[in-house]
C-alpha cells in the first residue's frame, strides 16, 4: 500500500473574504471576546524576570500546550507564525522560579489554603520533599534517599500493588516510552495515562471500525473539504489556532457544522490573532449549528443514516458510495436493516432534533463528496463513547469519506503529546506497536530482554477504586506512583478520591509545581519528585501531534530560573529501575535521549524514522499523510466494519435534566480565568435554557441548586443557547455530582454525564434534609450525601 507524503505546509489565501467577517468594526469593540493583545502583555508580564528563556521556548520549542504541534512558531499546515493564548497560558510553568522555602516548608494547613490556580502561581518544585504520617511540614530529602524509599517499598510489594500514572503536561514520547518499560520490568502492569480521561474511546472504536486509532487525515484536509463537521468538540477554544485553518478552509469553500448541546460562542464567531483580517474584523467561524441532546448523538447519526437508506430507495447512489462500500466496507446490509428498525420518533426525542433539520444535514452530507469529521470530549466523555465514535466512522465509511485527500477521521486531541502516550506502551491495554496480546506480548520480550507478566493491568480509575479493598485483597494499591494529575480535580466523585489518595500507603508525586492532591496525607508518607520540563530534557525529546506528526523539540539553554535538582522523567525512571531490580538493570539502563529513540523506532514499527529526529525543526509522519489510504484499512481483511448500536437510554426520568461538564477557556483542570472570556460565565454558572429556567421561575443570576443521589451544587443561573432538558457547569467544580465506578465498557472512560433536579436555592434550603453532611467551597455551599 503506497503512502503518500505530507506535503509541507501552504501559503494562506489572502484575498480579504467580507462575507466572513463577524463585524466591520475593528477588534469587535463591544462584544463579549477574548482580549489577546491584552493577555498576552500581560503574560508577557508575568515572565519578565526570565523573558529571553520564555522567547526561546516560543521560537525553538514544540509547544506544550494542545496537540496541534506547532514547532517554534511553525507548523506544517500553513505557512508563517501561529501563537495562540493556551500556549502563553502554559508558559510560566516552564520560566517559573522555585517555590519559596518559607512558604514550601509551612504547616500543611497554610498550603492547603492555596486552589489549584495559586498553587501553580507559587512556582516550581525545587528538589525532592516527604512528610510522613503524623508529620505537619514537607521535610528536604536527598535524590538518594527519596529514590531508595520508594524502591524499599515497592520491593516489600507485589508488583500488582502498585501502579503508575502519566499525565499529558508536555511530557515526551521518550519519557512515556521509559516509564511503560520500566512498568513492565518491576513486573507492574497497572500503568495509565491521561488519554484514559479524554480520548480513549477514539482509539477504541477506530481500530474496531477501520482498525487504526489515530486521525486518518491531517488539517490541511480541511482546505478542500466540502464540509467540516466539529463534533462536541470546541476547537477554537481547546486549540486556538486551529480557528486560523477554520478560517483558510472557509476561504477555500467548506461549510463548517458544529452538533453541540450548546452553542458555543467561540464556535460562532472568533477573532484570529495572528490573522490579520480576523483579529480585526473576526471570523464567522460555523455556517450551522445542531443543537443535540446531551447522549443523543447516536440517534442523530441514525436520523442521517436511515434517511441515506430511504433517498437509496428512491434513486440508487443518491445517497450511499456504493463502490466504496462493495469493496472496502464489511455489514453493510446488518447495519441498514438496524437503523430502518428505528423509528423518527425515537430518534427526534432522543436527539432532541426534529426530523426537517436532522434532514437537511443529512442531505447535504449525501451532496459532499469530500468531508472531514472532527469531535472531542463532547462524544468520548460518555458511558457509550465507543458506540458514539463507532457511528461517526459508519457515516464516514457509508460516503467513502476515507483514505484520500480531504477526508477522513479525526479525534481532536487536546493536549500536546497524549497521542504518543499509548503509542509507547504507557497503557494497561497496550505494549509499543500493538495491543497486549500474545504475539505483541512475545515480540516485545524478545525486544526487551526480560519476561513481560501476563495479567491484566488496570485502568486509572478502577486503581482508584482499589486503593480502598480490604487490606489483605491482592489487587489492594498501596503505593502510586504519579507523574503530573490531579485526581481530585479530573475524576468524578472527588471526595471519595481524597479517600483514596490518604488511603495509600505511599504516594509518589513527579511534578513540576504542587496541587491541591499532593498535599493530602498518606498512612505512610507523601514524597514529591522535581521534574524537569519538557525543554529542559537531556537531549531533548519528541511528542506527537493529532495528526501524527513527530516533532523534535531541542534542549534549550538559559533558563535564568533553572531548578538545580530538577531531573528529566525518564532519567527518575531509569534509576528507580537500577534501585528496585539491580540485577538486571543493564536491560532499562538508557543513558541518552538519542538511545531511547533509536529504541522506540525498533518497538513501534510506526515510528521508524524517530532515530533520525535531532534538531529543531525535525519533524516526520507516521503513516503518511492518510491512514487507510485508498479505502484499503489494516485489518484482517483490509476492509472497515460497519458498527450497528442501539441508541442510548440517559435514564432521564421527568423533570430531570441532563448535565454536561467539560467546556470552559482551560486546560483540563487547570483554570487561568475565573469568567469565561466567551460568555462571561462565572465558575460557579449553571448554564441554562431560558425556557427551562421560565418554567421553573428561575431568573437570571438566581442561586440554584443542582442535585442527584451523588451530591449537590450550588450555583447560579446563567440563560445560555443551550438545548432544553440539558444544563452545562464547569469541570471541576461539578464533579461532585458525578459517580464514581461508571465507566464506558470498552475504554473505560468515567462517564461525565449524570441526571440531575434543578430547584431555586431558596425552596431546596427551605427543605433541606438533615442528612446532607455540609462542605463550604469559597463563598458558595457545596453539599455531599452523608
């Protein structure tokens, strides 16, 4: 199967387009919109005292901030400098100086009266730290000393007893790689990363549907696309300068279409900043929006289907690529007689979309012989998640929407290298190239030198669960080790987490700065690891983009803030290795970062080429630029399958309301605005339909609560363009409402949607059970069930 090579990147069109513009007055002067100019001064501000080490990230560094992979101020879609705010929010993480001894070293107390946000602001972890059961302050410990007390217990454990975590803060391929090895040679198969929070799912169902789990296409597939559809996803808020290729593929004729339950502002209308037109006259970015139920995505998908099936039955091939299908395409007719069993009533309730509008998509998807289908959290965060991305890749597969220019798949990943994470193996369902099966288990040992255990690791959140068995359970975790997380800020049910996390004997926290979950006890003893940053790395590292591109991101001098004891992750992993089996240490002993990718290159058969990565600037492709190219996928029969689901209960019971809870201008769980520059919703907001609140004689501003068998919020209403029946709050903050031990069936992905009642705070407090234990966050009540 020939593969065709990315092209590099493309001049920008640049004939002014009026009939994109949001408003012909400058800089949308009066309207509610990020300030760029405004926060990058300040940003700029607030890196002062380090400013030629910050630029030097900015021009010489692969950013750290969401996947896109923008080298320097490159990248390889379009040509000329891109800079977004997510990158510049990121940056003082890496130009911050230590955190001040009197403030580090103070009673537990005092930091504990820090957030997340003030935390961060603190500054960075200077060399390794413990505080031990009963113990009031973190005590300085040597490199030595905090590296043999974590590999002293881990030798009094078995290897199922302890488990390893990797989140997505710039850390490399070659650090995820290292980690997933080591993991594996304690004999410990209990390894996760972050991907298990957000896109999981993305990978699962593509490699059921076309049998890869990555983006088939690349961005420049957009300029050219008759259609761009952004599926629960908000691009231009996660990934900021994807909005500039949004912006060249209108130019160049595609209509953009957002399903959403809300109508996100920064999906309507955005001021590109390093687009000239844009920033002063903005961009209207969605030419459509379909406002579908929270969960009713599978039914919209059917709605699209099983019209295709009725206009096939009017006129052959008006709807359905019959070429495509007959020969690249397994269960075609399984799936038709499946969806023709659904009525439009079924479908219109649970999609929450009526039958003209679910139409009019469907017909202009029927029209489009060129498509790109691009979702986010909005589709994976759910306990159907697979189901949901399995119908995306039916849709695609029906038109033959694959394996060619301007078309394909695309899971928009969020954050700057998560897809590299299961590439290296940091995943209790995968090993380097492949899935933890035999053959792949056997290939890799040959690979590695050393046997690999044969049971099944767990995923992140069932670890959690089972940090709390009984003490003599097998499975019981009893030391965690973390590089980078927050769990009580990215998973539900955050009080049990605290459990949880004080539950373990020991708890080994890698990092860069502190967070609220470092500073919660442990029976044992918490210890804190200073990592280096991705740019401070020996040798510097690669991480991989959305669309698979491997970029080199160099060793960068200067850091006028430089952490004297920080260590690059992979090294900590490495000596971790050489102190808890030293008699075969010569098997994990990397010395370079050169030897780690000439290492990864023999492991991953995709990432032949990652040896050749040596400086700034060097980028490659795994898979060329389409996977599936020619419609021809790597499965056993070449062909993609056809996935027939049923449409998911939500189990609303009358009067609910359905609650979603990832949105908002952050980074996963960290918060740099406490309003939201889009909509100016406060933390603390409860979005809401007008005629939902008017039936509930709820007004704007009005304290509501929210409440289910799992917890209550306390908010305020904020009339927003949000579908009826459904409501939006921030992550974290109404995480308390959600359960823990629900997960997606496949990928096992925490379900972050839940049921909720909505009541006026006034009529719920007048009748609030004695049963609620009370908690206070800030200036507002949070209560949990007893």
């Amino acid at each position: 199967m020939g593969k065709t090579k990315h092209q590099g990147p493309i001049k920008a069109t640049k004939a002014l387009q009026p009939k994109h513009w949001v408003s012909p007055i400058p800089f949308g002067l009066g309207k509610v919109k990020p300030k760029h100019i405004r926060d990058s001064m300040k940003i700029a501000w607030d890196n002062k005292d380090n400013l030629g080490y910050a630029t030097r990230i900015l021009t010489k560094g692969v950013c750290d901030g969401c996947a896109l992979g923008v080298s320097g101020m490159y990248d390889q879609t379009l040509k000329g400098p891109h800079m977004c705010t997510t990158r510049l929010n990121v940056l003082r993480l890496n130009t911050a100086p230590a955190i001040k001894e009197e403030i580090l070293h103070a009673d537990i107390d005092e930091l504990r009266k820090y957030d997340s946000t003030e935390l961060r602001k603190l500054g960075r972890i200077p060399y390794p730290l413990i505080r031990r059961k009963g113990e009031r302050k973190f005590s300085r410990l040597t490199w030595d000393e905090a590296m043999d007390l974590i590999a002293d217990k881990m030798k009094q454990l078995n290897p199922r007893q302890y488990a390893f975590y990797l989140t997505s803060r710039g850390i490399t391929n070659e650090s995820y790689y290292v980690a997933a090895k080591v993991a594996r040679y304690l004999g410990a198969n209990n390894i996760d990363n972050a991907s298990r929070i957000c896109h999981s799912p993305s990978k699962t169902a593509l490699k059921r549907s076309i049998g890869v789990g990555a983006s088939t296409c690349n961005y420049q597939d957009w300029f050219g696309a008759d259609v761009l559809l952004f599926w629960g996803s908000v691009a231009s808020n996660a990934s900021p300068v994807s909005t500039k290729y949004m912006l060249e593929a209108k130019k160049r004729g595609a209509k953009i279409i957002v399903i959403n339950p809300y109508k996100e502002p920064a999906m309507d209308k955005y001021w590109v900043p390093s687009n000239a037109e844009s920033a002063l006259f903005g961009t209207k970015i969605a030419d459509d929006f379909y406002q579908v139920n929270i969960g009713g995505d599978i039914a919209f998908m059917h709605g699209i289907m099983k019209h295709w099936f009725e206009m096939e039955e009017q006129a052959h091939g008006s709807a359905i690529n019959h070429e495509f299908v007959q020969e690249h395409v397994n269960d075609y007719e399984e799936l038709k007689a499946h969806v023709m069993t659904q009525s439009w009533d079924a479908i219109i309730k649970s999609a929450g979309i009526t039958k003209e509008r679910i139409i009019e998509l469907s017909e202009l998807l029927a029209n489009s012989k060129n498509a790109v289908y691009a979702w986010a959290l909005g589709l994976t965060m759910h306990a159907f998640a697979s189901d949901n991305i399995s119908q995306v890749a039916n849709l695609a597969l029906l038109r033959g929407h694959l394996g060619r220019k301007n078309n394909g798949l695309m899971p928009f990943r969020g954050h700057s290298s998560v897809q590299g994470s299961g590439e290296m193996g940091a995943d209790p369902f995968v090993l380097p190239g492949g899935d933890f099966v035999e053959d792949n288990i056997q290939r890799m040992e040959k690979i590695w030198g050393f046997d690999i255990p044969r049971w099944q690791g767990d995923v992140v959140g069932i670890t959690l669960e089972n940090i709390v068995l009984p003490q003599d359970h097998e499975r019981k975790v009893k030391l965690y080790y973390m590089s980078g997380g927050n769990f009580l800020e990215t998973m539900p049910d955050p009080t049990f987490i605290e459990k949880a996390l004080a539950e373990l004997e020991v708890r080994v926290h890698q990092d860069i700065i502190l967070n609220t979950s470092t500073l919660v006890d442990a029976k044992e003893a918490v210890i804190v690891l200073p990592a280096k940053t991705r740019y401070e790395q020996d040798g510097g590292g690669t991480s991989t983009s959305t669309e698979r591109m491997v970029y080199f991101s160099p060793e960068i001098e200067g850091n006028k803030n430089h952490i004297e004891e920080a260590r690059s992750e992979w090294k900590i992993y490495v000596d971790l290795a050489k102190r808890v089996k030293p008699e075969a240490a010569h098997l994990v002993d990397f010395k370079t970062g050169q030897e780690i990718r000439n290492e990864i290159a023999i492991a991953n058969p995709n990432y032949e080429g990652v040896q050749h990565l040596k400086e700034q600037g060097d980028v490659f492709q795994w898979g060329g630029a389409w996977l599936c190219e020619d419609g021809i996928c790597p499965t056993s029969d070449g062909k993609g399958s056809l996935l027939a689901v049923d449409i998911p209960d939500m189990g609303k019971k009358e009067g609910q309301f359905v609650l979603t809870t990832r949105r908002g201008k952050q980074f996963n769980s960290m918060v740099y605005k406490e309003t939201d520059p889009f909509n100016n919703a406060e933390r603390y907001d409860v979005l809401i339909n007008a005629e939902d609140a008017h039936e509930l004689s709820i007004a704007e501003g009005e304290g509501i609560v929210i409440h289910n068998g799992f917890g209550v919020f306390q908010g305020k209403a904020k009339y927003a363009e949000i579908s009826k029946g459904n409501l939006g709050v921030h992550f974290p903050e109404g995480n308390f409402l959600l359960p823990k031990g629900r997960y997606e069936k496949l990928a096992k992905i925490p379900d972050y949607n839940v049921t909720v009642k909505v009541e006026k705070a006034d009529r719920y407090n007048a009748r609030k059970d004695t049963k609620y234990v009370e908690r206070r966050i800030e200036d507002l009540e949070m209560s949990a069930p007893g």
